[in-house]
C-alpha cells in the first residue's frame, strides 16, 4: 500500500517510527512540509536555520533516481550559500559558458554566456538534480546536529488535509500504520502532481504542449567539449531537435525532441534508443546509459500559492517547459521568498497578510518564467508552418549575420525575477542609481574586501551603506535591521560602486532578508528607514 | 501615436516592385515564403523600433479583408 513510485538514487531518510505516532491525540507542530524534493527540503533548511520547527514529510526515502534538472543557475547557488550548501555544489558541477547552435548540422553560430566579473557564483553550472538534493540533505543533517529543529520523516504519505481554520489536521499513512497530525502552517512542495492540490481540489491551468521528448543520460569517454550543443532539424534525424550538454562523472544529458504521438514503451527500449543515439553520435562512439525518461510538459500555475494555512512552492504551485531550466531554479525563489515570512509571522513579529505578498512576488515570477519557457518552446516546436517558416529564417539569416541571432531562442536561460511595483517595496530615492538595483531587484554580488558583498547580505534585514551614515542597527516593531558599512577603501574593484552607486556618491539600501532591495536612499533618514521597513513586512 | 510612416517613401516604386516580384520567379510557394519571412526579419531589424514595428503589424492587420 505505500509502494514507491520511483526508483532511489540515494536513500537518505529511511523510515523510522516517530512518537507521533503513538500520541494520543495529533501532535501540533509549526510547519509541516509535504514533499521531501529539493523544494521541501530547501524550505526546511531556511525554516530549521532561523530557529523554527519543521517537519518534513515525504513518501519515499530518500532521491529519485534520474537526473531531471541538470541546469542550476547562480541565484540558486547564491541561495543555497545562503543555507551553507552553495560550495560544495559548485565543486561537483560542470561550470559551462559557451553554447553552440545547429542547424540540419551546420552551426548556426556559436555564443558565450560571459559572465559578468566580480560574482562569488558563476552563471550556471551543470550538476544532477540527486547531488543538488544530496548537498541540500546533507547540509540539513549538519544543521540538525547544530541543534536546528527540521526533521524529515521518509515513507510518510499524505494522504488527506484538512483546513480546520485555526490549524491544519493531516492524515499521514507509514509502512507500520496510519496518523494524524496537526500543523499551524503547511507547505505544499509535493512536485507537479501535487496530491496535495487535488485534496484541497484546487485549480492547475495552463498549456499542455502536444510534444514529446526523450531523454537519455549516458556516460562517454568522449571529447566533446563542455559546451551547450543545440541542433534544430539535425538531419541525423534523431529527434526534430536535440540537445548535448555536459554534466560531472563523464556523464552527458541528451534531449530528443519525438514527437507527439510515440509509443512510450517501444521508444524506451534501450535497442531503440540507441539507435538515435548511434545517428547522432555516430558509430564509433561507445557510451552507458545511465537513465531514459520520456517527458512532456507544461506551462501553468495554480491562480492562488495561499489558500489560508495552505502555501504551495515549487512544481507544485507552477510548471514550465524545461527550456531555459527555469523548474528548479524557480522554485529556489519560492522558497528564498517564503521563508522569512513565514519565519516573522510564527514569530508574531508581523501580520499573516505578510505571505499574500508571496502569494503577489512569486506569481510574478511565475508569469514571468512561463513567458518565457513558453516563448522558447514555440521557437524549438513550431505550432504553424508559417511559424515554422520563420523560425527557419531566423536560423538561416543567424548562420550569416549577428542581428539574427539574438532572434534564436533555444531556452532563455534562468534569471531571478525584478518584484517592479509590488506591494512590499519603499521608496526608490537615490538619483542616480543605478537600474539594475532598482527597489525589488535582486541584490547584484561584487567583490568586498577580500571576499564577496551577498554574502554579507541576507538571513534579516540590511542597512546597506556606501560611504554614508547610519546607525549599527535599528529596531523597528520587533524587526532589526543591522548594518553592513561599505567604504570605498574595500571596494578596490569599483564595482559595487558600479552596481550600487551608479552616477550617485553615496547610498544607503534597506535590503530584505532574500536579499532583494526593499528601498534606497541618497543618504540616512531614520523615519523614512522605519516606514520602509514596516511596509517590507507588510505592516502597511 | 508611433512613427510609422504611412505617405509615400520609396523613391522608385516602380522599379522596387518589380524587384520584388522578380525575386520570388521561379520559387515555389515554400520557398516564397520563407523569401518573404527572410525579408520580414530583415526589414525589421533595419526599422528596430519596438513602437514603429508594432505599428506597421496592426497596420497590415487592419486592411486586406
Ligand atoms: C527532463 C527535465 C529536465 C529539467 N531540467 C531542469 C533544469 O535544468 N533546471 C531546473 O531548474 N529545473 C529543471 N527541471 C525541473 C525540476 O526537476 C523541478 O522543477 C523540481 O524537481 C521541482 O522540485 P519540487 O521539490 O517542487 O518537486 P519534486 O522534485 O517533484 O518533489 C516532490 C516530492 O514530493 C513527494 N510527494 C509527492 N506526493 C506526496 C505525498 N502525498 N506525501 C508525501 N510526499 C509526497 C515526492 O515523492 C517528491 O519527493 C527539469 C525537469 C524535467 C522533467
């Protein structure tokens, strides 16, 4: 009765018997988290560092095996630094900057991601999606044993829930038995099925895209460069597009674009899928095949994230198309948006309407990301023939000149969301600033010192100042924000005078605790400090 | 409220459709219009104004049926 559903790669949380299980009456806990993926347990480790009790609840025991994302992108390393696991990550992945473009096997052109200078984190790495949990598992153990209250309880199924308005009561069902619980808040991270939404019989719309891809993860000694290979129409005819791209141990995800209507179960046969593999690499090429899946998608959000006690992230909330590896990365920012929230208002340091601006910053986003996941989708997988024709175009023009090129869209690659004119941001007064640090924006990394500004940032709130004035902390309705004083002296690059200065000689920034600007100024205006701060928790 | 022109601008438009016609001789309607689409994209980029080019679409839009 509680079979897996899938494969483990690693088996991380086995079961084991809680006292919940034996309690007389549900236990109430804080936070229950459904869904141990990489979202679920994110959530835990930002909840569990601040010092709040989670319970993570997840039916298997451990990570699915298969790599799904293999992109992730600096923001989710930035975060995941944040939480104490973003080095490790970029160790174990593949950092890649240079993507190569096929058409029917000649190159369109060739383009280079060029990173901005002066970041901790690069633009992206490659990395299986397990290793991404993996570190993200680890570094919850090592938390737990600094006394951070998360717990993760594998092979504990949800299997109803209920909204009882002043909490909400969950029935879990175990290898051994069945329980109930009770949470005071609950966190919907149960992947793009979400039993979840369909207990509480909420919506899921959007666009079924009418194609299918097949993916195959195989290990090569071969000399391919780590580099992004995106073919439309290869004339090897393995799939109408195809994707080469290099993750860590030798292994290379390839993506096949098959159509629509496959027979699943003769595609995944592995004589089948080697023959495209053998058309496109060629015959001499030996491999392994690690993991075949075939996938299609969707782009689609719930209409609501919150519905009461009820807060949805990740897959759950909203689904996109792979392209531009937008899924996991996103989801990131859920979890970097809800988490002090939901950590001021348990702490009864501000009101519950605080998580409708979730619900508002991270629908924005989503629209945002299904924008653009769609538009790539409908560039990779013509709808038309005169669509077709002219994606073809563009292709054919790219080959010869540059205007073409920032035409072709095989996936607009993850970046993290600007919350322009929503409900939480304070002013923006600092003539001259510049755009990029606009209020709402995600604050830009620089070097400092001799390490690095985000780091510095984050967690509660910052004053941030350069080469202005302001108090070491201030403390307004039960919220702190403290200082990070930046002199021109530690600022030897110039850059975060680039980034943060603009045309201005001095600063001061409110940042939020996910380190997104709340408000700026040209100078230190304790009043005007204090009402952005209330209005940042949604006091306003 | 954009500056798509819309009088006269072409200096020989005699000559400019004619040339016109005579690229798409010999071509089959596939290769027309990936022609045209190619001439699009060009033209487009030669104009580069967001506004302007968004002008000229509704104004194919709104005449011809
Ligand atoms: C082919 C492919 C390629 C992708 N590439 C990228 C990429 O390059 N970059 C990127 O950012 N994203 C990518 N994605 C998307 C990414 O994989 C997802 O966005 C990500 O896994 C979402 O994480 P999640 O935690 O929200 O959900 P999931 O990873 O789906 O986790 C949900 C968890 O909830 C558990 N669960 C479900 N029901 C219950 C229940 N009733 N009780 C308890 N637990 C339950 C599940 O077992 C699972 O462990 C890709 C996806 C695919 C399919």
């Amino acid at each position: 009765m509680l079979d897996d559903r899938y494969s483990l790669a690693f088996k991380l949380y086995p079961y084991e018997r809680s006292a919940d299980q034996d309690a007389e009456t549900p236990v109430r806990h804080p936070v229950v988290v459904i869904g141990g993926g990489p979202i679920g347990v994110a959530t835990a480790l930002d909840l569990g560092l601040q010092g709040i009790p989670v319970v993570v609840l997840d039916d298997h025991e451990g990570i699915g095996m298969g790599s799904r994302a293999i992109c992730f992108a600096k923001r989710s390393l930035e975060i995941a630094d944040r939480y104490g696991c973003g080095q490790e990550m970029v160790e174990k992945g593949v950092v890649w900057n240079l993507g190569k473009v096929f058409h029917e096997d000649r190159k369109v052109f060739e383009f280079n991601l060029l990173p901005e200078e002066g970041h901790q984190y690069p633009a992206f790495i490659n990395l299986q999606q397990p290793y991404f949990e993996r570190f993200l598992v680890d570094r919850v153990r090592e938390a737990q044993a600094q006394g951070a209250p998360i717990e993760i309880r594998g092979k504990n199924r949800v299997d109803a829930v209920e909204d009882k308005g002043d909490r909400v009561a969950i029935d879990i069902t175990t290898p051994e038995d069945s329980y109930k619980i009770t949470a005071d808040w609950v966190i919907g991270a149960d992947g793009a099925g979400s039993p979840l939404r369909g207990m509480l019989g909420l919506d899921f719309e959007g666009r079924v895209f009418e194609d299918s891809f097949l993916i195959a993860d195989i290990r090569m000694h071969a000399d391919f460069p780590t580099e992004r290979w995106f073919w439309f129409e290869p004339t090897h005819k393995a799939g109408a597009s195809t994707l080469l791209h290099k993750q860590p141990d030798d292994v290379w995800r390839v993506d096949f674009q098959i159509g629509w209507d496959v027979d699943r179960k003769e595609e995944l046969k592995e004589e089948n899928i080697r023959k495209r593999l053998d058309a496109m690499l060629g015959p001499d090429v030996s491999y392994d095949i690690v993991w075949t899946s075939i996938y299609t998608f969707q782009c689609r959000r719930m209409k609501d994230f919150r519905h009461g006690r009820v807060i949805f992230a990740g897959d759950a909330a909203h689904q996109v198309s792979p392209f531009g590896a937008r899924g996991a990365n996103s989801g990131m920012q859920d979890v970097d948006n809800l988490g002090w929230k939901l950590g001021l208002v348990i702490e009864g340091k501000a009101p519950e309407s605080l998580l409708d601006s979730y619900d508002e910053e991270r629908k924005h986003g989503a629209d945002e990301n299904i924008l653009n996941s769609t538009r790539s989708t409908d560039f990779i997988t013509p709808k038309s023939k005169i669509s077709h024709t002219f994606r073809n175009a563009v292709l054919d023009l790219a080959e010869q000149y540059a205007f073409a090129r920032p035409l072709v869209n095989s996936g607009r690659l993850s970046v993290p969301c600007v919350y322009d004119g929503l409900s939480l941001n304070g002013p923006d007064a600092l003539n001259g600033g510049p755009a990029r640090t606009r209020v709402g924006a995600p604050c830009p990394d620089a070097p400092l010192g001799d390490g690095f500004l985000l780091p510095k940032l984050g967690g509660g709130f910052t004053i941030l100042t350069i080469n202005a004035e302001a108090p070491e902390a201030l403390t307004e309705d039960g919220v702190t924000a403290t200082r990070v004083a930046v002199s021109a002296a530690e600022d030897a690059t110039g850059l975060i005078a680039e980034r943060y200065l603009g045309d201005a000689e001095a600063a001061v920034y409110l940042v939020r605790p996910d380190q997104h600007v709340a408000a700026r100024w040209d100078a230190y205006d304790e009043q005007a400090l204090r009402a952005a701060l209330r209005k940042a928790c949604g006091k306003e | 409220m954009s500056d798509l022109n819309l009088d006269p601008n072409i200096a020989d438009p005699d000559g400019f459709y004619a040339k016109l016609i005579e690229a798409h001789e010999g071509l089959s309607d596939d290769e027309s219009a990936a022609l045209n689409a190619r001439l699009i994209l060009l033209l487009a980029n030669q104009v580069g104004d967001r506004a302007v080019l968004d002008a000229a679409l509704e104004a194919a839009k709104t005449v011809g049926h």
